[in-house]
C-alpha cells in the first residue's frame, strides 16, 4: 500500500474507534455517525489517498479550492463546511454533495432555485446553520429566528433540509463545548416536533471536540487535523472560521 494511504487508513481507523467509544459511552449506534474528514488546505495528492483509504465523505470550506480538488479525486461525497457567498452559489451547487452552511434565507432562496438547474430532480441536501453562542465571529441563524428559517426553507421544492449544523465555542476543554452540543440538539428535537418534515441530521464536533459531540447525539462530525494533520498556521487564520 502507499505509505500515504496507509497514513491515512490509520488516521481514520483511529477516529473511527474514538467515535465508536463515544457512542459506547453514550449508548447510541456508531452507525448513526458519519465522519466528514475536512481535507482544507490539503494537497490533492493527499486527498487521493485519504479516499483510497476509505475516508469517502469530505469536507471543504472554500469554493475555489475545492474546484481543484473535487474534479481529480472522485470516489467522495463533498460537503461545504464553510460560509458561502452569493456570487460563489452556482459553482458550489456544481461541486458540492451537500451544503452544512446554510445561514441565510436569501442563500437558501438562492440555491433553490441553482439546484432546480443544476441537478432538476435531485434535492440538494443542506443543514441549517444555528450559531448557538451568538458569537459574532461566526454565522448562523439566532436559536431564536431557527423556527421561522426552517419553515421557509421547508417550502422550497429542490432543496433538502436534512437538519442542523453548529460549530463549538473555542474553548480550553472539549467539555466546554458540551453545551452548545447539548442546546443544538434539544433546538433540533423541539423544531422537529413543529416540522416533522426536517431532519435529523445534527453536524457537530471538530478536532478538538468531537467525542463530545457523539455523546451529545451528533450524527456528523467534522475532523480535519486530527486526520490531515495541523494546518499552516498563516492558512488556518483564513480557512478557519474560530
Ligand atoms: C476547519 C473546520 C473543521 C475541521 O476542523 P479541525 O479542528 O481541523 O477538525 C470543521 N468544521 C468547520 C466548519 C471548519 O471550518
């Protein structure tokens, strides 16, 4: 085997069994949680051999750097995990397999109607994004303005509203994060009793806190360091929302 796809087969045998002992911890299902390895700043070499390695589902937080990778490394599913602007809607709705950060009505109303172009007849896949702090570096729908949000994306035919995303507080400890976890989770199961029609998908849980996150119910977690390795520091200042 290559030495880089065996590097990587490792890493995601060991996320995997980190995952598999939070849910043991918490008793759900390991197969309730699906691992988006986020592949920012790496070089496509790289993310070749993390999909031979059997890491299938990605994650990207830029438009433009994932038009150079989704194109040369098939064989994943591609998920947008970073803020998305307007004029860069079109060409994600042609790269992306699902959208995790939708944090706007006009954005959703947007995508709407690309996806109705794009790919007529196949919803395209999207998580609302609750910024459960109100911190105000990040985005995100107010928990508050969550209810009015869903219905609104509810109702536009060519998108599907699988669930929720968040992205913890930056904190010393993962167990800081645990409440912000814990209130995505009680938003999602009152919105669902109000919509049963939206999902649940809960994205949730990065390097530093994503076994948190699985014993919080987090249904997708997403991991880059702690599988690609540390960022470029200079990169990460930019790519990295927190
Ligand atoms: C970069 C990023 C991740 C992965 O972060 P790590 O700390 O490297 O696991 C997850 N989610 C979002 C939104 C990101 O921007």
């Amino acid at each position: 085997m290559d030495a880089d796809v065996a590097f990587f087969a490792r890493a995601r045998a060991d996320v995997l069994a980190r995952i598999a002992a939070a849910c043991a911890r918490s008793g759900r299902d390991v197969a309730a949680v699906t691992l988006v390895a986020v592949s920012k700043t790496a070089p496509v070499d790289r993310v070749r051999a993390a999909i031979a390695a059997g890491l299938t589902v990605l994650g990207e937080n830029r438009v433009q750097e994932a038009a150079g990778k989704v194109p040369v490394a098939p064989g994943a599913a591609w998920h947008l995990v970073g803020p998305l602007q307007s004029n860069k809607a079109r060409r994600a709705v042609e790269l992306f397999d699902a959208i995790e950060t939708l944090d706007s009505v006009e954005l959703a109303i947007r995508l709407d109607r690309l996806a109705g172009e794009v790919r007529p007849g196949r919803p395209l896949p999207v998580l609302l994004q609750v910024n459960v702090d109100a911190d105000a570096a990040k985005a995100g729908f107010a928990p508050a303005d969550a209810p009015g949000a869903v219905a609104a994306v509810l109702a536009l035919p060519n998108l599907r509203l699988d669930g929720l995303m968040t992205i913890g507080r930056l904190a010393i400890s993962p167990e800081d994060a645990r409440a912000t976890f814990r209130e995505l989770r009680d938003l999602s199961d009152s919105l669902r009793a109000l919509h049963p029609e939206l999902g649940p998908e809960l994205s949730m849980g990065m390097t530093d806190d994503f076994e948190v996150a699985v014993e919080e119910g987090a249904t997708i977690v997403r991991v880059g360091r702690a599988i690609f390795g540390e960022r470029p520091r200079a990169a990460d200042a930019v790519a990295d929302p927190r």
